[in-house]
C-alpha cells in the first residue's frame, strides 16, 4: 500500500458535502500517486449526489496544495485549525 484517499460525507441544507483528505508514504511521494487518487475520488464523487468537495491544507505544504488544485479544488479564505480551506463546488 503506498497510501490512501479518504472522503467524509456529511449533509448540510444543501445536500451531500464531502470532506477530502489524502496521504502517501514517504518512499512514494513526488510520482503524482496523491493527484491521481485524488482526482479519482472527485470523479466518483461527482458521479455521487455531492454538491460540495472540500479539503484543509497547511499553507506550508505545496505538494498538498498540489493535489488539491490538480483535483479540482481552489483555496478559499475560509481556515480551519491553521489549514486553508479548499472547495469544488460540483452542483
């Protein structure tokens, strides 16, 4: 196993929202292993009735920022526990 991707789907008054996280061993990173599962989860996501994908991202990990953009999401100015909130809003 090199790492895994995770999605947290709760409800809001909108709908389903998914909370998106990713890690990846140390002897694997820098192959884009975390930006192809990544994108991965969004696409079967989107295929799912969530109207919102959302992540948290330390503002000192560019490689996290990385994934996250490569999955379709963008920073907001939204922060939770010192990480930058990133969103897809999907529908």
């Amino acid at each position: 196993m090199t790492g895994y991707v995770q999605a947290t789907v709760t409800a809001d008054e909108r709908g389903a929202v998914a909370e998106i996280a990713w890690v990846v061993g140390i002897p694997w990173q820098r192959r884009g292993i975390a930006s192809e599962a990544a994108r991965s989860l969004v696409a079967w996501l989107r295929e799912h009735p969530v109207h919102t994908v959302v992540a948290h991202v330390h503002p000192e990990y560019g490689a996290s920022a990385a994934v996250a953009t490569a999955a379709g999401l963008a920073p907001t100015d939204r922060w939770h526990d010192g990480e930058v909130g990133w969103q897809l809003t999907i529908r």
